[in-house]
C-alpha cells in the first residue's frame, strides 16, 4: 500500500483539506533535515523534546551548529556566536557537538535516497536533491516517493524531514524550506511562476546581502519585481550574476542532478575558548582534530594525499601550511605527525592563536588504493587499530576511546 500522496499548500490553507497538488513534470526533490543535529541530539534526550535546545559549542567564541524550533523562536540559528544566542535565549540548554553521531545517521539516511534512486546529489550532511525520474513506475508519483522518504526515515531514525517536489532543483529546494518543519510542498509546473514572483529578491540563490541591498536601491523587493526588470539592465548592474537572476525570477534553472560528486577536501578546525600560545596545548588539538578528520576520511571510505594546517592569529590573521604525502592516508598518527610538522615549520610555537583547522585534500576512493612498501618496510597495523576505533566509538558513544594524551584527569591538579 502506497503512502498518500502530498498535498500541495501554502500557508494561508490547511494542507489537510487541499486538493492534491498537480505533480506531473515535477521530478526533482530536495529533502532538508529538520535541525538535523539538534534532532539526533534528543533522541537520547527524549526529555528535551518541546523545549528551547542548542547544539555547539558553549565558550565565549562558539558558535550554533543547530537549534530546535522552540529555540528558533527566539531568533537562535545556525551559524550565529553561541553569546548572542544565550542572550537571545538564555533558558536554552546547550549540548555539545557529537559528529560521529550525526555522520552515523547521515549515511543510514542516505542509504534510504540510493535505495529509491541512484540520481541523489548529496549538499551536506543533512540535505540531498533526488531526481525520481527513473523510480516513478516502481514506486509511484514524486509525491507519493516523497511521502515514502518522510515515512521511512521518522520510522528508521524517530526524526523528521522536509520535501520539495518541482521540476527543477532551485524550486524544489525553496519549496522544503517553505513547509518545514515536517512538511512535504508540491510545486506544480505550472504554478512555479505564481509560487516565486510573492518571495522575497533574498530567497534568489546568489542573492547575499550586498545584492540584495543593491536591488532595494534600484526599488526591487519581490521577485516579481525583478522578473520585470529588462535583462539587459540586470547585466549592466551586475554582469553575469544578473542574467542568472533573471532566469530564475521565471523559475528557470537548467541544473541536473549530479550524483556521486566526490568530497574535495575534508577538515575540521576549532576556535579556542581564549587565545593560547601553548605548543603543546595546540599540539593537543591539532591531534583531536587529526583524529576528527581521519574518522570522516574512513567513514566516507577516502584517503588523501595532502595535509593542510589552518592557523588564525589572535589578531586575525590566517597562515595556512600544505605538504604533500608520499602514499596517500585516512590514518590520524600520519595525519597528525604532519600537521605537527607543519605548525613548526610555520615559526607561531609562541605565539597566540585563536583558532587551528587540520584538512586532508587530493582525495580517492580508498578501495582503489593500494600501498607500496619499501624495501624492508612492515605494515604498522596504526589503521586497523583506528578502525577498531571506530567501531567503539559507533557502538559507544564518541567518548568511548581516545588517544591517552586527550584524557583530561579526573581532578584538576593530578598527574596520571
């Protein structure tokens, strides 16, 4: 029995009693988590369920990673320093991140998207475009596949998910942020036009606040209002980026889903509390994000060749560092042992910095890889021994094992 189908809406009508959208020629879905970590965060947290929650770091320079709706309500997002959001909301209760978490169900929830079609282009962690072109006479109208994704993943995982159903990636993906949360919006085809021209110029991808100030100036605010401005004007006042405006003020947006586009790089980085000059508390750091990175590196089943440190100044200057290895890695010990190299090479070993990032870049599938002894040279065994890692750390909780040198002692002043 197949779900029922999604119904069209806007907000001004109760989806319950509107008739069902028109879908045909509507393919493309983006599917949108629901404040994806803040949501995996409560399902060990059932308590918190109703309540105002933030999920980053609480220091003085963290900042949101995700915040619950109730949160949101009080102007908290993503992105924003973790002091405006206590300000903001100062009843909130603040979790720390846990990413081996959000990346265990970020792969199951992927899993779910390939199992329906092979056309899925993941965009982060917690959102992907699907083109359902190919799965519709196995499993029914884009509709119906979207309401079978929502199912499947709240009965999977116990959280939720928005979808947009359109003819093209650009609608679709307004059309989920316009129902979350929970939702599932059909844009029909030939009611793309009436559904853009009332949004506001800043819902246009490409629109950031600079444009978007300039097209006030010009008495833009709707993009009704710039789907009427002569393309030969939007040229002139903004070059290339106002021709692809134009097209998308009238819902034209030619992109295909592109699956399997493989990760660039993949780092991970941290901003201290305050900032430190202490080599080996820098040392320490650099080794948790080592470890952070080579963990995404073999869950996303890649190695890299080169190693990049990111190190930012107290006074905001950013100096970065690459080397290039001689045998591509997802080990954090070879990881680590180069960034350590690369922060000395830098000269900064006394001086303040206030954030440090480690990156992995040149990646390849780590099945295809084979590595190349020398002559003499015995395998270290240092990547079953972080694979087995892993699979604590999955059953267990991320805190579950860790080199010894990140275990703080029990009691401020023993030395264990």
């Amino acid at each position: 029995m197949r779900p029922e189908p999604g119904r069209g809406h806007t907000p001004a009508r109760d989806p319950a009693t509107a008739p069902p959208a028109d879908d045909t020629g509507c393919p493309i879905l983006h599917v949108d988590m629901d404040a994806f970590f803040a949501s995996v965060e409560l399902l060990e947290r059932p308590e918190l369920r109703g309540t105002p929650v933030i999920v980053g770091a609480a220091g003085a320079r963290g900042v949101v990673l995700s915040a619950t709706y109730e949160a949101r309500r009080f102007g908290v997002h993503s992105a924003m320093p973790m002091t405006r959001a206590r300000r903001l909301c100062p009843q909130a209760v603040i979790i720390p991140p846990s990413h081996g978490k959000y990346s265990e169900v970020s792969r199951s929830v992927m899993e779910i998207f390939h199992a329906i079609t092979p056309e899925v282009e993941p965009i982060a962690s917690d959102e992907a475009f699907l083109d359902v072109s190919g799965a519709l006479r196995r499993l029914g109208r884009p509709a119906e596949i979207a309401a079978m994704i929502r199912a499947q993943v709240a009965e999977r995982h116990g959280i939720t998910c928005s979808v947009g159903v359109a003819s093209s990636k650009f609608v679709a993906k307004l059309a989920s942020r316009h129902c979350k949360p929970d939702g599932l919006l059909v844009i029909p085809a030939d009611g793309v036009v009436e559904f853009l021209h009332p949004l506001p110029v800043a819902a246009l991808w490409g629109v950031g606040e600079r444009t978007e100030q300039a097209l006030v100036r010009l008495g833009i605010r709707t993009v009704g209002d710039l789907a009427h401005v002569p393309t030969a004007t939007l040229r002139r006042e903004f070059g290339a980026v106002g021709e692809h405006l134009a097209a998308l003020a009238w819902g034209r947006d030619e992109r295909r889903v592109t699956p399997h586009v493989p990760d660039k790089s993949i780092g991970a980085e941290e901003t201290f509390s305050h900032d430190v000059d202490d080599p080996e508390m820098i040392r320490r750091e650099l080794l948790r994000l080592s470890e952070r990175v080579a963990a995404r590196l073999r869950a996303g089943g890649h190695i890299g060749r080169t190693v990049s440190v990111k190190l930012r100044r107290a006074d905001f200057t950013t100096i970065t560092r690459s080397r290039t290895l001689r045998e591509p890695t997802d080990v954090a010990k070879e990881i680590y042992a180069t960034a350590c190299e690369l922060y000395a090479a830098a000269g900064l070993e006394r001086v303040r910095l206030r954030l440090v990032g480690v990156r992995v870049e040149n990646l390849r599938p780590a099945a295809a890889a084979t590595r190349q002894l020398g002559l003499g040279e015995r395998e270290t065994g240092w990547r079953e021994a972080e694979m087995a890692m892993d699979k604590a750390v999955r059953r267990f909780g991320p805190e579950a094992v860790r080199p010894a040198s990140l275990v703080r002692p029990p009691f401020d002043g023993m030395d264990l």
